[in-house]
C-alpha cells in the first residue's frame, strides 16, 4: 500500500547541514526577470537539486522579496545567491572561477538538452533570459554555447521557471548518471 512519506522519513537536510554540503557545480543565471515569482521558483528548484548559487542580474528581483518569499518557501535563504548589475561582470567572475556559460534559448547551432551532457561537463553556468525576450544578444556572443529545450507545440516557449525546472533536472540527472 502507498503512503506519503513523513517530514522526518524524507530526512531534509536543516540549514547548518547544507553550509557543509558539498553542491553540485552548476549556477543559475537569471538575467532581467520580470516576475519576482519566477525568481522564487528558481531558488526553490535550486534547492531541491542543491545546485551551487543563483546569481540574479540586472532588475531581477533579489531576496528579501515578498514575491520571492511566496514561491520559495524559505528556499532563498539556503541557497547561495549574488546580485549583479550587468551581465558581464557575472560572466567574468563565473569565467574566473572555471564555469562554462551557456545560455538557455533557442538560437542557431544551439544543442539539444538530450545531448548537452555529451559535449560538456564540469562547472556549468546556465543564463535564463526574459520571460518575453529571452537571453540577451549581448549576452549570447559571451557565451560558450546554447542549450534548448526540444519542444514540438505550437509556442515553442516554456514558462521561465518551468524552462529553468527542466533544464536544471536533466544537467543534475545526467551528472548523477555519470557517476554510477
């Protein structure tokens, strides 16, 4: 018979264990987010999938936030995160400290999320763009490459938090793979 799992059956980890867990090498860059809700959604994500920070750009929202606080759930406040003003000084920074950058977005010679673990791993930087323009071309010339969701419907766009949700299982599902 199925049953829910208890809290303490689930065993989450409490703040002061996570400050000494080892994360997983990948940060999620939120450039120029509209919705504070989105924002919330990607910190939460984040956690579960314990990646390493969340840098938030531009006029992305940033903790504390009423909206963020909502969709989060207290999730902003175990994941790392940093605010940049401008896109470049993130990507340098991540740059110094040996990521490769990626953006998430439909672009020419972009790779398909099925086979991004294929051609890259190590310390992986992926940009998630405007709920309504996407990445920045600015930003797309700095990058490394261009990851895609493969999608067949008639918008061919996801929700940003969804995109990030998406996108940020299958890297952390594939790195799991590789090391078993």
């Amino acid at each position: 018979m199925m049953r829910k799992l208890s809290n303490a059956e689930l065993k989450r980890k409490s703040p002061e264990e996570l400050k000494q867990t080892i994360r997983n090498p990948v940060i999620a860059v939120l450039e120029n987010i509209r919705s504070a809700y989105n924002v919330g959604s990607v910190f939460r994500t984040a956690d579960a999938f314990l990646i390493e920070a969340v840098y938030l750009v531009g006029y992305t929202a940033c903790p504390p936030h009423k909206e963020i606080k909502k969709t989060a759930l207290g999730a902003e406040e175990v994941v790392p995160w940093k605010h940049y003003k401008l896109m470049v000084d993130a990507m340098n920074d991540l740059r110094e400290a040996g990521y490769k950058i990626f953006a998430v977005e439909q672009a020419m010679d972009s790779i398909p999320l099925y086979r991004f673990h294929d051609l890259y791993r190590g310390n992986i930087a992926l940009i998630f763009g405007n709920e309504i323009k996407g990445v920045e071309q600015n930003t797309l010339l700095l990058c490394d490459g261009c990851v895609e969701i493969p999608q067949w419907g008639f918008k061919h766009s996801l929700n940003m938090a969804t995109a990030a949700g998406v996108v940020l299982w299958e890297i952390i599902r594939m790195k799991a793979d590789s090391l078993s």
